[in-house]
C-alpha cells in the first residue's frame, strides 16, 4: 500500500511531538500539555497506523502500550559484564574503600573526585540503542547472560525509544534502574487485591515481577519507572573522561538521572552527601537502600580494575536496613479502649533500622487473611522512621510445611467474654465493657487525658497498676482514691501522691464537652462532644435523648447517634456517670443563662500565661469561664488582669506597657474566693 508524502510527514510530526511530551513529562518532570490533549495527539498517531501498519515504527510511542504475549524470553549475552558492588556499612569501610584506591592507583594526595547518587532500590537493566533507536533491552541476569525484555521495556514511559539529538551514536549502551515509586506501589496493590491478583510485599518485588511478564500489554499497566547510572559499550561516540560528564551527556540525549547526583571531592564529602541523603529518606517518593559511590575518572577507574564481580573504583555505601526478615513465633489479640481486638505478631526478635524488634502490628484478621500470613512463617517487618513495626508479607518460599492460619479468639483473652463482629465492621470487638481489664485500662487511661479530664501525673503505667491491683474498676473509682491508698503503691513517694490528690481535685471542676469527651463513647471525639453538650447543655437532657434527636446535632449520624444512645441505655455507665457527679465532677451549665449574680467576673477578660502550681492554663480558664469570665489569648487594652504563673512569657511586659494588672497564683486565686 502506498502511503501518501503527507499522511506520511503528519506521522512523523506526531511522533515527535508526543516523544517530546513524554520526555517532558517523564524525565524533565515539567509537562506543557494537559493529560487531554495527550491523548487527543495519541489517538491520531494511532488512527494513522491503523489505516498504514507500515507507519508504526520502531520509535513510535504507541508501542508502549505492549502487544501480544511471547512464550519465552530470549537470552541476551552482555558483551560487557553488569557487575555488582561492594557495600560499606559504616564510616571505617569508607576510609578502607579510599584507601583501597590510592593504594592501587598510586596516588598519595590528590583529591580523588567521586559521582555520588542514591542507590534505587529496584532491579538493574541495559538498554542498547543502535543509530539512535531503542533496538535491544535485557535484564542483569547472572551479569553475563540475561533476558530480552525488550517488549516491556517499550512500555516504560521515561525509557527513550529514540535517542534526542543530532549526532546519535552508532551504538550505545545505557544502563540504569527498574522501579516502581511508593504511591504507585500503594496503587497497584489495592488494584492487585481487588481483582484477585498478586499482591507484592514490596516496591522491589513488584517492579522485578512486572518486568518479566511474558505479556507486555500487562507490563504497560505496571507503574515502571526508570532512572540511568551509567553506560555499556558504546561506537562512535565522544565520551567525557568525567563519569559526571557523561552523565550529563544521557541527561540531553532524553535519559532520565538522578536529580541527586553530585561529584564531591574526598571520602568526608562522601560520608557528608551520604548523611545528607540519609535525612531525605524519608520523604523520597521512592525507596533507596543506600547511597552510590563512583570513582569519577574513567582512567583511573579503569587503572584500578575489579574483582570477580564488582569494581573496585564504586562502593554501596548501605542504610541500616528498614526491612529484615524474621520468624513469626505467634500471633497475640490486644484489646483496645472500645474492645477491638487486634492482631499482634510476636516475632523472633531481630534488628530493624537498629532497633531491636520483637512486636509488630498485623493491622487486622482481614490484612492477615488477604496476605495469607500463618504462624511460623518467614515474614518481613518493616519500620520506618517514628511509625510501629509492621508485619509486610510472609516470605511463601520459605513455608516448608502447612502451617497454621492464626484464628480471632471466640472470647476476649483478657476477660473471657465474647467476641462479636459487628456487621458491616472490620474489627472484631469484646463485649465486656468495662467489666474487661484491657478496657478498662484504655478507658481510665482516656478519661485522664489531657484533652479529656486532664488529671496530672496520672500516668499510664500508674493506671495499670492501679487496676491490676483492683483498686480502681471505673473512671469514678479515681475520686474516692485517697492518700494512704496512694503512697502505698510501688514507687509512689507522699509527695507524689500528695500532687496527685490536688491534681484530681483540680480535676473535678471541667466542662460538659470534655466530660462527655472523656467517658469515651465509641467515635465520639473532642468535636462531636463540643457538639453534644451546645446542643444538649446537661447531661440529663443528653442521657434522655432519643436517636432521632441526636441526629439533628452537626455532624452526628446515624451510626455516632446509635453509640452515645447506646452507652447511655446501658446501667452501668449511667451508675458511673451518677458517681461522678457525688464526687463533685461539675461544669458549669454551657446552655441556660447564669443569673449575673452567680458571676461575678461577668464583662471581665483574662489573659493567662506561665505555668501555675497543680493548675494547667486551661484548668484555670474553665474556673474564670464558670465565674463568667472571658479568657483571651493575647493582651490588648480591654484585658482586665494577666494571670502570671512561673516563666511568663512576653505577655507580662505587653501588660506592663499597658498599665494592666498582674495577678499571681496567689492574688488569683483570692480572685476566685
Ligand atoms: S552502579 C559497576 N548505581 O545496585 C556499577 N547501581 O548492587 C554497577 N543500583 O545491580 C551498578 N542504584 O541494580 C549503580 N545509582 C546506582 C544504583 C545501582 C541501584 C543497583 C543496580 C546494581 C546493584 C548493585
């Protein structure tokens, strides 16, 4: 078929034009075009191919989108060897790396110039462009032998088909890095779940399996990313003696490099770019393991050789790692606040990013069943930065023999009553209630939390103890402890218990949203309590409250309505909430009006700052609040008084300036009498 001098130069042109955007969008990260207008450019070039095959050529980007499946893969023999590197693992091994090179090099003192980069955790591959086309690509393999793959990596956008530029070289060989960024991971594996697929227990593993499907129309549906290091075998061509250079040189011919490629100069300024790279880690868009290091001169590169498999003018200089594998010993259920049971691995302890590990989190049974984790499998735990340790994936290669699934307990572990799903729910819930140790602790632990009734020096590990004891079996037990009890406790001295009392009697006097915030309904939150006691203004009229009604409050649905109707149907809460009240819990009313005698702070505002002895400043604001007080957060003219506790801060010379009084914690708290 002929094909017409025009049809044939519009393809031309669209080939380009879209190449182009895709080397904006891909390698310059700076696209001019919208997504739309892609597309529109796409279809035509594929229109034109449709109607003349012989317009589909090799650099035509509508090859990316794969085509039909090969049963095998082609060997490819790497004229050049890919070799590997040598790892540092500390600061010493670098010196040792430098030494190294000036021993075989003969160089005493020169400065030696290194390229250093991050070290792309995915899979290396060799792309080989013959008269400026992408004509061969192939996997590392052994470093000697590897597989064609040149289909799937067509399908790589930010993979050139067709080198930029004029003077294209005969031949040229680059190679690089094979990844899939953290986001798009994220992506594919909820996809992956969704449809049944596999699902890859990391970045790595999903790149290395998405580069070796045999069907590259599903390659080009894998989120591949490539990033070049470096150059094979090469004809006609001028090359830099600079490895820096050259890799400038791939940059203008359309290849993507890393954005953090540097030439330092010394082995300090390798540790330095190492530690610099270390602390952007954790916000990279993708995973690296570890910093590369290359001798930039080629000449000397060349001077010092390799061994075996790696050369010795480049080392990995490696992060401790985030990711190891363990032994899953057993799986434990914890029970939190509102009774869910989730899922906890005990593992055979083992170091993570140097910290040791012998907890990590399964999520939940659903992450469990979905990833087909059972007991006395080979899992990966992950932990990065400040977040849990958490199970990955098992290793399924490494399951020898069938093993166990863990099973939810029928009863609660820690107080044997049922365990129920609700419908609809991911979690599996006790229904002990506060008749539940772990609940109970959970809930006692709320309750005395700072946003809740912010009980000072009530600790965590102190309410454990307390309830292990028997001591306390609700939130109300609190206020019936007394001193005796107190200072009897394990490293518990007069004087902190002392400051306990006074901090529970400072307790008492709170507000009706941080009383309801702290009996710890199920998803009911600061915001929600707010609501809740503007809309109701007592706790009776909330007690009283039918579901219908509680949904006319912002934002309470039906499922928030269902929960605080329920906690309050139950006895035992409302017995709580009644103790609590005998032992002087109060707040003052926030709906109904309070007769102007009953507030005698009325019209005053107050600005408080410092720190006051067994008071915090939001403690101190609701006692002015309930005299009818205002209290404001920054000193103007209409302050009445600025209540200064120890180390004020520069509120008190504003007050100063303004000839506004300054009240101590004595003089406040004769304001309050
Ligand atoms: S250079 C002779 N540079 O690490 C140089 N490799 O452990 C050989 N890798 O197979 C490779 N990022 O898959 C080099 N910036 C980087 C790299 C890098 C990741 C991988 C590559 C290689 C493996 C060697």
């Amino acid at each position: 078929m002929m094909v017409p001098k025009a049809i044939q130069a519009d393809a031309k042109v669209l080939r380009e034009e879209i190449n182009a955007h895709n080397h904006r969008y891909y390698v310059l990260d700076d696209p001019q075009i919208t997504d739309q207008a892609y597309d529109r450019l796409f279809r035509q070039l594929q229109k034109l191919e449709a109607d003349y095959p012989v317009l589909q050529t090799a650099d035509s980007p509508t090859q990316r989108v794969g085509s039909t499946p090969a049963t095998h893969f082609e060997s490819v023999q790497h004229e050049m060897q890919m070799l590997s590197l040598d790892n540092a693992f500390d600061e010493a091994e670098m010196f040792a790396f430098e030494k190294r090179l000036r021993d075989r090099s003969q160089l005493e003192s020169e400065t030696l110039y290194f390229t250093a980069e991050p070290k792309l955790d995915g899979l290396a591959i060799s792309l080989l462009y013959e008269q400026g086309l992408l004509t061969r690509a192939a996997t590392r393999g052994d470093g000697n032998t590897g597989e064609n793959i040149t289909a799937n990596a067509k399908t790589i956008a930010s993979i050139p088909l067709k080198l930029r530029g004029k003077d294209v070289p005969k031949r040229l060989e680059v190679r690089g890095e094979v990844y899939i960024k953290h986001a798009d991971f994220d992506l594919l594996n909820q996809q992956q779940g969704e449809s049944g697929g596999r699902v890859f227990a990391n970045p790595r593993n999903a790149a290395a399996g998405s580069l070796r499907l045999l069907d590259s129309r599903i390659t080009a549906s894998r989120p591949l990313t490539f990033c070049s290091y470096g150059i094979g075998t090469t004809k006609d061509v001028d090359l830099s003696n600079s490895h820096f250079q050259r890799m400038l040189m791939l940059k203008k011919m359309g290849f993507p490099i890393s954005p953090f490629i540097e030439c330092v100069s010394g082995v300090e300024a390798c540790i330095e770019y190492y530690r610099s790279v270390m602390k952007k880690r954790e916000d990279l868009s993708f995973e690296i393991d570890g910093v590369v290091f290359k001798l930039d001169d080629i000449q000397l590169q060349e001077k010092v050789g390799f061994v075996s498999r790696a050369p010795r003018w480049a080392i990995a200089y490696k992060f401790p790692a985030q990711e190891v594998m363990t032994t899953l010993l057993d799986v434990d259920f914890q029970v939190g606040r509102t009774g869910a049971l989730t899922p906890v691995a005990r593992l055979e302890p083992v170091a993570v990013g140097g910290v040791k590990v012998s907890n990590a989190t399964l999520h939940n049974m659903d992450e469990i069943m979905r990833k087909d984790i059972r007991i006395g499998d080979v899992v990966i735990i992950r932990r990065a930065g400040d977040v849990i340790p958490e199970v990955v994936a098992p290793v399924s290669n490494k399951r020898k023999q069938d093993l166990r699934q863990p099973q939810m307990p029928t009863h609660c572990p820690v107080c044997n009553s049922e365990v129920v799903r609700s419908e609809g729910q991911a979690a599996y819930r006790c229904t002990g209630g506060l008749v539940c140790d772990a609940q109970r602790k959970e809930a006692i632990k709320h309750f005395a939390s700072r946003k809740a009734m912010d009980i000072d020096g009530l600790g965590n590990k102190l309410i454990e103890q307390m309830v292990d004891l028997d001591m306390i079996h609700s939130p109300a037990d609190l206020y019936h402890l007394d001193l005796p009890q107190l200072s009897g406790l394990e490293r518990m001295a007069e004087k902190s218990a002392n400051n306990l009392l006074s901090a529970l009697q400072n307790s008492r006097l709170t507000t009706l949203a941080k009383f309801i915030y702290a009996l710890g309904i199920r998803e009911v939150g600061e915001a929600t309590a707010e609501a809740l006691s503007a809309y109701f203004g007592s706790i009776e009229t909330l007690q009283k409250a039918d579901i219908e009604t509680m949904q006319q409050v912002e934002d309470v649905g039906p499922v928030v309505a269902e929960n605080v109707f329920h906690f309050f149907q139950q006895q035992k809460n409302r017995l709580i909430i009644e103790d609590l009240i005998g032992q002087g819990v109060n707040w003052p009313d926030p709906e109904v009006e309070i007769a102007a005698d009953k507030q005698p702070l009325l019209g005053r505002t107050y600005v408080i700052t410092g720190t006051l002895e067994g008071l915090s400043r939001d403690q101190a604001a609701t006692q002015l609040k309930a005299l009818g007080a205002k209290v404001s957060g920054s000193v103007s003219s209409k302050t009445s008084a600025v209540i200064a506790g120890e180390k004020p801060g520069s509120k008190v010379t504003k007050a100063e300036s303004l000839g506004i009084d300054i009240l101590d914690q004595a003089a406040y708290e004769a304001l309050l009498k």
